[in-house]
C-alpha cells in the first residue's frame, strides 16, 4: 500500500483534527483540490513550495483510504502527482509528524521516509 504526504502548517493541522476535516491550504482551495505527493515528491515539494518555512507537519495517508476522490494528475514538468478531489478526514492519517527546519535551512524528513 502506498502513503501519500500532505505538507501543512501545525495550526492548520491541528484546526483540522478540531473540525474534523481538512480542506486544503489556500492554495489547495484556489486550485479545487488537495495537492499531495509520493515518497520520492515530497523531499522536493518541501524546497520548491515550503522553503524557509518552519512550524509545519507532514502528514501520511494510505492512498487506499481516500478513493476515486484521488487522482493522479501531471504537473507543469509532466510528473504525475497526487491530487485528493474533496477533503480528507484527518482519522486518515496514518502519522503526523513535525517538519522542522535543520541548520542549512533545509527540512528535516522524518526517517525512514
């Protein structure tokens, strides 16, 4: 089975486990779906889109959990990339886990990712 990881703020994180639903960041909800990516997307997502960021989470989902809601999509490069058509029920964490930022300013991934 495959996990899927979601990169977002704590508190928004955390809104979400109180709400009992995620429904994207802005930028999700400007695009009409939540961006997620794969193991091998994540370590570059997290520069390209959340460089410098800090007091952020990643979150891992069983893809099998979210449905015919997910579909894989290509990016501007042409990479397929996982993108959830609805919300996600924060019960379908597998994990969440910080995303702190080490010494050179880059995040530091949870191991073994």
């Amino acid at each position: 089975m495959a996990t899927l990881y979601k990169i977002c703020g704590a508190e928004e994180w955390d809104a979400a486990q109180t709400d009992g639903v995620y429904r994207g960041s802005a930028d999700d909800r400007r695009d009409g779906f939540i961006h997620l990516s794969t193991a091998a997307q994540v370590h570059d997502t997290a520069r390209r889109h959340f460089g410098g960021q800090s007091d952020l989470v990643l979150v891992a989902v069983d893809e099998k959990r979210l449905g015919p809601a997910l579909r894989y999509e290509p990016s501007r490069s042409g990479a397929l990339f996982p993108h959830l058509y609805g919300t996600l029920d924060p019960a379908f964490a597998r994990w969440v886990k910080p995303l702190p930022l080490g010494p050179g300013g880059e995040h530091v991934f949870p191991e073994p990712l």
